[in-house]
C-alpha cells in the first residue's frame, strides 16, 4: 500500500546529499502528488481562461472545474453548503480574512475581549493582536489590550479550566488551533465550542492547518463559526487556503477587500455587493492552484483519511517510542497517542535544533528546526527553538530508523 | 561544516561572558531561530582591551563569536572596520550552507551595529 503511495510522488526518489530523501517536514508543507502537478499542467495545457466571466468555451471550462472544487471542499469538511467556502491564499490569509471581517461586522465592539491559546501558530495570534492594538507604532504592535491567553499545562494539553474562567459577556471570539503545529496536541474543540457557547455570545475559530490534512473532520459537528486550512499541507499547490463560515455568520459580515467579482452593481456613487461567498473573493482568484487542490482532495478521498489517520498513529507511535531511548532527547507535547497527531517536536542535550538539523541533512533527511512560528509557546517552554520531525501518508518505519540514526550521528559529532 | 575547530570553540567558547561597565553594548536576534546574542565591550583609547559574548546560539553562532571575539581582543578598533562576511565565513574554515549563513555571520551583525 505504502509502497503505491509513494510511487505516486516523484521527488521521494529524489536523492539529497548523496542520500535517499526522508522527508520529515510535512507539517511545513507536504509533497506533491503526481495528479496534482498533471492537473494543474493540464489546466494550463488545455483550459486556461479567466472564470465567470467569458462566454468562450475556455472560460466555460475553467468556470465549471473550478465550481467543481467548491463542491468537493464542502464536502471534504461537511460544510452545509458551498456557499461557505471562501478561497484564499493559505491559512494565514483566512483567519486574516475572518478577523479583518470580524472587526467591521456587528459582533464586534472596541471594548470586546479575544481569546487564543500558548500554543497558537503566530497567524492565529497577530490578525487578533491587530484589533486589539491602538496601532500607535509603525514598527509592531505595543499597545495591545484585551488578548486572553489559555494555558497549558506541562503535557501541552489546554486548562478547559482556565478558559472558562476567561470567558466573559465581554468576550467576542475565541480562536484555537485544532492540531498544534508544535506540540501535536488534539485540541478538544467540540468541548470547547459547548464550554464557549454556554458561557459567552462568541464566535469560535478554527485554525486547522495541521488537522484536515491529517483527519477526517466536520465542521458541523464540531459546531464552531470559522475553519480555516491550506492547501499545501495536504498535497496541493501553495497559494490556496481556504476559510469555511457558518452561512447565518457570513451574511452578516462585510467584504474586506474590494474589486472584479464581488459586486452586483456599483455606480460612482453606491454598491451593491454579490452574494456570498462571492462577496468576499474580489480579483481573479488562484484557478490552477484551486484546481489542483481540488485534485489533492480525490486524492485524499481515494486513499482514506481514516487509512491516514491510522498509519500515522503507528509512526508517530513507534518515533515517540524510538525517541524516547535515546538520552538526553526530550520530547514536548502530550504523550498519550490518543492526544496527538503527527508531529514530534523535541531537542537533544547539548546540540542545538539547527546544528541537529543540518547535520541530518548531511543524511538526506529533512526536518524543521526553530520555533516554528510559536515564538509564545516556544518561551512559555523556556526554549528557544525545538526540532520538529511530522509525517505523513508516504512516511514509514524505515524513514523513522534513518531519522534515530541520523540523530545517534549527531551525537557522536557533537560529542553528547 | 562541523569541522573539528568549530566543535571545539563551541564546547569551550572563548570570552563568554558579560564585561560590567562596558564601553559598548550590543545585541542581535535571528527572528529565524530565536537565537540571540549581546557583545559587550571594554574600549580604552583605540584599544579593545576586552571583549565578551553571551546568549543562546547554535554551534556556528557560539564558533564564530568565539573566534570573532578571540581576534579582536587586544586590537585597535580600527579594525572593526576590516571584518566583513568573507572573513568571518574564512575564520570558520568556510564550507557553509546557504541556510546557515545567517547563523555564522549573527555575531558579525552585532558587531556591524557598533559602527553606526
Ligand atoms: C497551526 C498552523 N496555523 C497556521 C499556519 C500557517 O499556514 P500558511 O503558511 O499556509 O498560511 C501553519 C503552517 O505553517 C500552521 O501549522
């Protein structure tokens, strides 16, 4: 099965270094499919015209193969309806995109309260810091009040206890990972829409980034307002992200940028705006990386998330495991499988992240060393940077033994 | 790139530390990393009687401050003026990748901030 599977992506035969690839930084960005890279050549092939906007046979066809993406993303997260599905560049841009929105919207007032956690990824951070801040500084934010921060406890797991006592009639959004990029904890966002729900007037959203590539979800059933992912961490091209919202809350909410497509009228003196979702894609949008995206969720559906989610739970058992022996190696983030997705953050005694990093990279294998755009988390931790090993559907056992040796290598240089 | 020298001036660093009362007080940050390091300097006439490096820093950072300090202590500040990155990348015995260029020169940047 595997071994069909990683036929299908052409550079994991590539070699680095001297050295068969291990690519162990999907939680950065995945690869690509060769169905991917074919469809999005054979748009440009064959059907390459600007969308709803011709009457040609092009525009027809690039019209209707981009719908067709809509449709297959609604279903992919069971949204009620397409008209939920807005396209935008990546996750950053999306939940810049709800926030920008938001700000302008009725649910908003200068007084109201924001929550997020220590664990957020800075893009679900800075867009909320940016409401918050009396912007009186060109160089950052310095004067940002109101930001209400959930803790973690030394697991890495969220105190549900702290966030409700956070949670006020003051309180306008609480924004909160699904999957920490970081520390690979499942965050119980069911519970935590109910807690939210039951305590405040709220919206929720959903950073879920490092979830949708990596498990089946719903976004109805979770009950939260906002979920926003990219493209590029589950196979498709960069460039694409998308920001899934409840319909009763989009219609409420007012375009934040202004342009081609997202009218119904406009006179030098009035508009009228076009209907969601359309409302909030103003400009010609990524079609080739739309479509291409729309080929990495077949792919997806193909291969099984529920197939996914389990392989990856015997890797990132067996490299929790395997880490575990080695001394001097620790390992942030819950324990407990059950709590974690596929990523592995950790440092190693006496080697730096990114000494650790390149001198696996001397062995072909690719991780990511840093603090990988969780500076807050990162100095909660009292570190500066960790090194991330995450995987995904074409990863093995064998990747994780190069990984552990590469790691022993390491040792030996440095001398630990 | 982790030759046998690098390795060693990261295990022992030479002149790390903090001068009291410096002459001059500097520090950088690689945003990348988190990295950080501050110089501290005793400066008497044209002199630099003492140089002293601090903070978190991977193996080429903690290398190079060290041998970047090393060579400059006892010198005449005018020096300050001759390091450029060619140098400090020579110091190091070259043969660094691209990705961690940025690590070997974060001392020199530090260093560049007191010419300003
Ligand atoms: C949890 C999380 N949120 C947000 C992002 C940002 O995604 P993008 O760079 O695709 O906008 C990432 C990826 O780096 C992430 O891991």
């Amino acid at each position: 099965m595997i071994g069909a599977i990683r036929k299908d992506f052409p550079i994991l035969s590539r070699r680095i270094n001297n050295k068969k690839l291990v690519y162990l930084d999907n939680a950065a960005t995945t690869q690509k499919p060769k169905a991917v890279i074919e469809a999005i050549s054979n748009f440009y092939l064959n059907h390459n015209a600007n969308i709803r906007r011709g009457v040609h046979t092009l525009s027809e066809e690039a019209t209707a193969k981009f719908e067709e993406v809509y449709k297959k993303t609604a279903k992919f997260i069971g949204a009620k309806s397409v008209d939920e599905i807005i396209f935008g560049s990546g996750t950053t841009e999306a939940i810049n995109m709800a926030a920008k929105c938001f700000e302008n919207s009725c649910f908003w007032d200068k007084e109201g309260e924001i929550i997020v956690t220590e664990m957020e990824h800075h893009s679900n951070i800075l867009p909320w810091m940016s409401i918050l801040d009396r912007k009186e500084n060109i160089f950052g934010f310095s004067n940002v009040k109101n930001l209400k921060v959930i803790r973690i406890n030394k697991d890495g797991i969220l105190d549900l206890d702290h966030l409700k006592s956070l949670l006020t009639s003051k309180t306008k959004i609480v924004a909160i990972s699904h999957i920490s990029n970081v520390l690979g904890t499942i965050n119980p966002v069911k519970e935590i829409v109910k807690m939210v729900k039951e305590n405040s007037s709220a919206l929720v959203l959903v950073d879920g980034a490092q979830a949708v590539p990596h498990q089946k979800i719903n976004v109805q059933s979770l009950g939260c307002d906002f979920y926003a992912f990219s493209s590029h961490k589950m196979l498709g091209p960069t460039g694409v992200g998308v920001l899934w919202c409840k319909k009763e809350i989009l219609e409420k909410l007012p375009p934040f940028l202004f342009g081609g497509g997202m009218i119904e009228e406009v006179y030098f003196d009035k508009a009228v705006w076009a209907d969601i979702p359309h409302k909030f894609t103003a400009g010609t949008s990524n079609i080739s990386g739309v479509i291409g995206f729309g080929a990495a969720l077949d792919y997806l559906e193909k291969t099984g998330l529920s197939l996914i989610e389990k392989q990856e739970k015997e890797l990132v058992s067996y490299c929790i495991d395997s880490l575990s022996n080695i001394p001097g190696l620790t390992i942030y983030g819950p324990l407990d499988i059950s709590k974690r997705g596929s990523v592995v953050a950790f440092t190693l005694f006496g080697v730096h992240p990114h000494d650790l990093a390149s001198v696996l990279d001397s062995y072909g294998i690719a991780i990511r060393s840093g603090h990988h755009c969780a500076m807050p988390l990162h100095n909660k931790l009292g570190i500066s940077a960790t090194a991330r090993a995450s995987f995904y559907l074409y990863n093995t056992k064998s990747d994780i033994e190069a990984l552990v040796a590469g790691i022993k290598k390491a040792k030996k240089i440095f001398k630990v | 790139m982790y030759k046998e020298e690098i390795l060693e001036h990261f295990k022992n660093p030479r002149n790390k530390g903090v001068i009291e009362k410096p002459s001059v007080r500097v520090s950088v940050k690689n945003a990348l990393c988190g990295d950080a390091i501050t110089l501290t300097l005793a400066i008497r006439g044209d002199k630099i009687e003492d140089i002293k490096f601090s903070g978190i820093g991977c193996a080429l950072v903690t290398a190079s401050a060290s041998l970047l300090t090393e060579h400059l202590k006892g010198k005449s500040v005018k020096i300050l003026n001759d390091i450029n990155d060619t140098f400090v990348l020579k110091l190091l015995g070259g043969e660094i990748t691209p990705a961690r260029i940025g690590c070997a020169l974060l001392p020199l940047k530090a260093l560049k901030q007191i010419k300003k």
